[in-house]
C-alpha cells in the first residue's frame, strides 16, 4: 500500500537545502549511460562516444557530471556502475539528496507518537530523522551513532542511550559489544538506514558488523521502520541484513517502480511517499 505524506515545510529554524540531482533528473544521454553502466558492470569510454556519435571530450564531461554525483567510477578508460564493496564517503552521502533526505525525516516522524520508545541506527538518514524528531515531547531513544545522539542531546530533553563499542570514523558504533548492549531492549520502534535495496527486496549493506547491529534492532522492535531515499533501490552492496517483509513501513521520497512496489505489497510493507 502506498501512502502519500504531505509534511509540510521545515520548521524550527532548519536550513534549506538545494535538491540533488538524481539519474532520473538527468538528460536522456546521462540516464542512458547511468543505464548501461549499471546492467553491464563496466564500459569503455570509446564505445560511449561511437555509441551516442559524440567526442570522446563530452563523454568525459559527461562521466565527470556523474561521477560527482555518485553514479558512476572512474576509472582508466572507462567508467564502471558503483561500488558493492564500499559505501560513498560520509561527508559526502551527508550532503547528497540532503532536501529529499529531510522529507523522507518529516514523514517518518509524523508517524511517531510522543512518550514512545525508539532505535535509531546509523545513516545520513536517520540523522535527519533525528532533527526531525526534535519537536517530540518524552522520547527514549537508544541509538549507536554519534552523530544522531549530537543531534538529540543539544536540542531536547530526550532520554537518550548511546550504546557502547567500536566507534567508526563516521560516528557509527558496532561491534559485538554494540549487538550484546542493544539486545538488552524492546523499544517500540526501530528506524533503520539502508545502503541498497534488491529486485528481490533484500535490505543491502557494506559493513558486517553493522548488519549484525541492525539485525539486532530489527529483533528488538515492536515495529520497524526503513528510511530511505529512491536511489536505494536498485543499488547492490554484499551484506545482507533482511529481507523488506520483515519491515512494517518504508519512508522514501520517490514511489518505487511497479516490479519493486509489487515486491514490497507481496511483503505486506507500508510505503509512505514523502511529498
């Protein structure tokens, strides 16, 4: 079932952010070579240029404009679909789709009611679900990232838990410490980040010990909740952390393709679209 969210502007004196833009905002080349790029693996920067009867210097514009935006790899000659190995730097995901992110964050508060109990995990995402949140009256809210728990303590007088373990250069914190610590809880929601989604609608990530942490909010949860934002689907990374059955609703700011969307109604998931 889908659910189209209205939230509203920004309030509380938050920024604006400019909206990124995504392979479907692209021009007709870009979204073709994004296309081929992500069905075959690789492709060389010369077939490119026969293929679209361009020079090979507006191919390299072009594979520059999405490389920056994360579309692509670069690489000697060519160009390849992005990493399933490796995530995008933090301080560069914080920055992507930060206006789509911040929707997707107003949407799934709307769903939390005051006085209730919640995981956040790690992700440029549930970031903005927490400044999201900032609004809320009488929260308990474990989390293992820094930089929620940054947002959360300055801003409100939340009861926040930040779980112990080993903390990451992005702020995460995971480990097996992390798991045992979180699995000493039943909170009544849990928001999850993801970094892919399947055509299968499995949840994808790149870092072990995180899926492990996650499974264990996941196990812990009254409900679940997944935000994510449209470029998540589609996008492979090599560990696994669930499939979307096991998560009640979904939080994205784009309505899925109907090969996905029929996935994720077989699975009986909510989808909310943030508008």
């Amino acid at each position: 079932m889908f659910v189209r969210e209205n939230a509203g502007r920004a309030s509380r004196g938050r920024a604006r952010h400019t909206r990124a833009m995504t392979a479907a905002d692209l021009p007709p080349r870009l979204q073709e070579i994004v296309a081929l790029v992500r069905e075959r693996g690789l492709i060389q920067l010369d077939e490119l240029a026969a293929r679209f009867a361009v020079t090979p210097q507006t191919i390299r514009r072009d594979v520059g404009e999405l490389a920056d935006r994360a579309l692509v790899r670069r690489y000697r000659g060519g160009i390849a679909a992005p990493s399933s190995v490796r995530n995008v730097a933090y301080a560069r995901r914080k920055t992507l789709l930060a206006a789509e992110k911040a929707r997707i964050a107003r949407a799934c508060a709307a769903q939390v009611p005051d006085e209730a109990s919640l995981f956040l995990n790690i992700g440029t995402t549930t970031g903005a679900v927490a400044a999201a949140l900032t609004g809320h009256r009488g929260l308990r809210v474990v989390t293992n990232d820094l930089n929620v728990a940054n947002v959360l303590h300055g801003a409100t007088d939340f009861d926040l838990t930040v779980a112990g373990g080993t903390v990451r250069r992005d702020g995460g914190i995971v480990g097996a410490a992390t798991a045992e610590f979180l699995q000493g809880f039943k909170v009544d929601i849990g928001i999850i980040g993801i970094s892919g989604i399947d055509a299968e609608g499995d949840l994808l990530d790149y870092d072990a010990h995180e899926v492990r942490v996650a499974r264990t909010i996941i196990a812990n949860s009254r409900r679940v909740f997944l935000v994510a934002d449209h470029t998540k689907f589609g996008r492979h990374a090599t560990q696994r952390l669930c499939n979307v059955a096991e998560i009640d609703d979904l939080f994205t700011d784009r309505a899925p393709g109907p090969a996905m969307a029929a996935v994720l109604a077989a699975a009986g998931c909510r989808v909310h679209v943030a508008g």
